[in-house]
C-alpha cells in the first residue's frame, strides 16, 4: 500500500481501492446554434472521413500483432496494439443516409451505425449547452476494457484508457493539423450516450466525446483522399461473450458511473506542465512561434513507436529541441489536478557521461541532479519496466507523474479517467514531437511505478502515471509479442487468447 494513503482512506473510497488494485507493483513481484451553410455542409462531407484517418486510422504500415498475425498500423499507440475502443460519429442531419457512423481504422472508412444525429448527441451529452456553437460533428470514443484485460488482466483497464486517451488527442492533433476546432469532453452523461449509441449489454463505455466545427478556412484545399464513407452495409457490434460480460461485472461500480458531483468542468484549454511553456512564450510572440508547432499532417503519419535502441547517445540539444516542440494546448473539460501533470527525464545515455535526472518544464530541460551510487542505472531503469528487453540501450526514461492519491480522494469518478487523459495526452504529442527528432520514443504502460519513482525520489504524494522510453531507434529490431507479459500482469502466457 502506497505511504501517503492510510488504510481506512483506501476502505472507504472506491476509487482508491481501485487505483491500488491496478497499480502494477500489486501484480509484478519480480520484474449556440449557428444556421449551417450548404457550403461547410459539402465541406464536411468531403474532410470528415479523412480527418478520421488522420486521427486514429491505418497509416498504410502492417505491423506484429498478437497470435492472430499481423495488424494494420494505426496514427496512434496502444498497449500490445490491440486498440481496445470503438469510434463513433454523429453527423448533422441530412449530410448522408445515416446521421451515426462506427469508423473502422483497419480499412479507413465510415459504416452506417444509427441514427443520432450531431447535435442531438450534443444534446444528450450534455455538452450543447457549454459550446459556443453548434457542432458539425460529435465524435465518440467509447472504450472496451475487455480488449486490453484479457491479456493483460486489471492493469489492462489502465491500458484501455491509456489508449483511448490517446485516441482523443490524436483526434485534437489531427484537428489542430487541418484548422478545425476541436472541444473534448468527458464530464458527459454516459448513461444518455449509451441510450443513444444503443450501447447496452455491449460493455463498451463511452468515454469522451468530442465537438468539431470547420472553419471555411480548413488547411486541406484538397481531401487527402485516405478515408472513406462505406457506401453499403451496417455497422452491427460484436456480442460480449460471458467472459467479457463477467469482466464488465466485476468492474467496479464507480468505473461504470458518471461524475459524483454531476458539477460538468468549465471547459479551458489543459492546464499541464506545458502551460507553463506557453505562459513564457507569451511574453515573446516570436518566441512562441519558435518554439510551439502544430503537428502536420506529414509528422502524425510518420509517428511510430520505436522497437529497439542503438547503443547511443542522444545529444541534450535535441531533447532541448523535442521539449519545445511539444503543443499540448486542448481545450478540454478535465479536472484539474493541482499542479499538473509533471514530467522527469533520467537520462542515462546522454552525451556526458554521467546519468542525471532532468526536470522536463517551461525552459525545456532543467538538470536536476546527478543519478549516484548506480553502476549500472540502464539496465535498472529496465528492469523496473518488467525487465523489458525493447529497453536495453535505452538513452532515457521519461515519468509523467502527479499527485494521484490526494487527487483522487477528493474528486469525481471521471476523475479516475481524467488523469490518465492528461497523461496520454501529454505522451501523444511527445511522440509527435519526437518524429522530428533524431531519437525516437515508445510509450511503456508496463513498469513499476513505485520502485520507479525512488530513483527520481519523488514525494510519497507524487504517482508516476505514465512512462515514455526514448533513445536512438533501432531500426530493424523486431518487437514480437512478449508471452512474458501476461504471466508478469498476473496471468498465465496459456491464459491468454486469440
Ligand atoms: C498505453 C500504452 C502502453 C504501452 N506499453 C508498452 C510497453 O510496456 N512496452 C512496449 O514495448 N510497448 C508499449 N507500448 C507501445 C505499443 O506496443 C505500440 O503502440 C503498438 O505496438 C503499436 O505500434 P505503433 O505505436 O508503432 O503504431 C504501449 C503503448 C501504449 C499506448
């Protein structure tokens, strides 16, 4: 049990008796309304299937998969690339024979799904009210924990949202990249979404969803031509088997629920390490013009996560580089967690010889101390992340990390969820700041957050949340899939299915 909770804090609030059940050291003893013109209506038909590729979809790459083989690669990451969510999207009345379509990312295209129509979501939602403007469309990520916890057990419901929270932001990355508008919510009324999206008995979760408005001005002239409506056919959801239905029930009851306090977040633009780069950048418009870039279409296509690592150095002008390239701005309605999400760096090869624990903030990288009395802080770095043979020769680790335990005592349910967005977010544009980089970067679900967090010495208070491996890649390593994985979440390699 973690220092800074006491026993009966944990007795008695349901989110921290779930936060200590998937914590990774439990199992690892080892290792308004507007009028819509026509125009912008024939405008959104023609974007609106790309800027779904664009967000989540094939980038045209195959991938090792599980068992089952090969998968097509996607825009975005997720733990064992089992993408364990499903794409919903409300469209206005009347742009085509549905008003719902399920995106499928393996062939980029949009399936007739229901009839909800964009701002009727909006509506039950309720997430009209706190818009300024009617949307054009209504994107819903709904997560379906089983995907990722039946290989990789309760720590696999971290996963799930770990995932969709990338998802989210590689819709907000994408949107940012086409100058489209873009609001995330997830203080939304689930229950109502479910009801809409005809949801029940699926144990699929709505987890945000996501206002769009296109500007005349988008920066496409010409659709990219990569996505799809599908002419013909229904989308029709997979049935739960019992396993994945005894799973949903077990879960436990908070993870199912709206917010406690039913008090909707004023949406603002994310508050996170980052707004601290953008409040020195202020100061000097050419500074911040500088220093901040909006992805393009060219860097979320060219994201991937790296395989393997060189023996090799990475130079401290280029993470100086990587640090200020990073554009975490959203606007969104997450709970703010006190002082943010926080990022360390240990960096292990860097181009002096010794190991030091950098503070990743608003000036880029802030060297904090020297990494002593470790001979060999590499390979325990590794094996603080299940022993996790993609990390040998890793140059650095980077932990994003907050004060988990305090935040959650005293907030909602979507709070639970909340945090790992602002970690995915965080994550997903470090890996789109990398690809211009000459590191590269894998996101790592699998580590040991409390061992972790001595070789940084954080306060008992301060959970590391997520981690980023980063060195020089590797490029003809193979990442086949780890057997060792769900043994090391608990399970058993034979336990582990399809
Ligand atoms: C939440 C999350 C956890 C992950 N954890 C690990 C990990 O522990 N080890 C690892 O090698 N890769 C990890 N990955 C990277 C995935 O394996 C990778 O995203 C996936 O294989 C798809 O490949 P791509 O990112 O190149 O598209 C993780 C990714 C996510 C989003």
């Amino acid at each position: 049990m973690h220092e800074s909770f006491t026993s009966s804090d944990v007795r008695q609030n349901a989110l921290l008796q779930y936060w200590e059940k998937v914590r990774l050291d439990s199992f690892v003893s080892a290792a308004t309304n507007d009028a819509q013109s026509t125009e912008s209506f024939a405008d959104l038909k023609a974007i609106l299937p790309d800027i779904l590729a664009l967000s989540f979809g094939g980038r045209g790459e195959v991938i090792e998969g599980r068992r089952a083989g090969p998968v097509q690669a996607r825009t975005v990451p997720s733990a064992g690339a089992l993408y364990p969510y499903e794409i919903f999207v409300c469209v206005p009345e009347g742009l085509t024979r549905e008003n719902t379509y399920l995106f499928r990312p393996d062939q980029n295209s949009l399936v007739a799904y229901g009839a909800t129509c964009a701002s009727e979501m909006a509506r039950c939602a309720e997430i009209s009210q706190r818009l300024p403007n009617q949307p054009d469309a209504v994107v819903v990520i709904a997560s379906r924990p089983w995907l990722s916890m039946k290989k990789y057990g309760d720590r696999g419901y971290i996963y799930s949202t770990l995932d969709a929270g990338h998802a989210v932001f590689g819709l907000v990355a994408a949107c940012k990249a086409l100058n489209i508008d873009a609001s995330v919510f997830i203080d939304i009324d689930k229950h109502a979404v479910i009801k809409a999206l005809d949801l029940d008995n699926t144990c699929i979760q709505p987890v945000a969803a996501i206002s769009l408005k296109i500007a005349n001005n988008i920066a496409v002239n010409v659709p990219l031509g990569k996505g799809r409506w599908e002419r013909d056919g229904r989308a029709v959801l997979e049935k739960p088997e019992a396993d994945e239905r005894n799973n949903w029930d077990r879960l436990l009851h908070p993870i199912h629920e709206r917010g406690i306090a039913q008090i909707p977040h004023p949406l603002e633009v994310t508050e996170s390490l980052f707004s601290m780069l953008r409040s020195v950048s202020d100061n000097d418009p050419s500074e911040k013009a500088a220093t901040i870039s909006t992805p393009s279409i060219e860097t979320i296509y060219a994201r991937r996560s790296v395989r393997g690592f060189q023996n090799a150095p990475v130079e401290i002008k280029e993470l100086q580089k990587f640090c200020k390239a990073i554009d975490a701005r959203a606007l969104t309605d997450f709970a703010k967690i006190s002082a943010g999400i926080s990022a360390h760096l240990a960096l292990v090869r860097g181009e002096d010889d010794e190991p030091c624990i950098y503070q990743i903030n608003d000036a880029g990288l802030v060297k904090k101390n020297k990494i002593i009395d470790k001979s060999d802080i590499a390979s325990i770095l590794r094996e603080r992340c299940m022993n996790q043979k993609i990390l040998k020769n890793l140059a650095g680790l980077i932990v994003l990390h907050a004060p988990a335990g305090q935040f959650l005592a005293g907030s909602n349910t979507n709070s639970f969820q909340a945090i790992h967005y602002h970690a995915a977010h965080v994550a997903q544009q470090m890996s789109l700041a990398a690809v211009d980089a000459s590191f590269g970067i894998t996101c790592i679900g699998g580590f040991d957050g409390r061992k972790l967090s001595k070789i940084f010495a954080f306060s008992d208070d301060e959970e590391i949340i997520y981690v980023l491996a980063l060195g020089i890649p590797e490029d003809c390593a193979v990442k086949l899939d780890r057997e060792a994985v769900p043994w090391a979440h608990g399970g058993h390699p034979s336990d582990s299915k399809g």
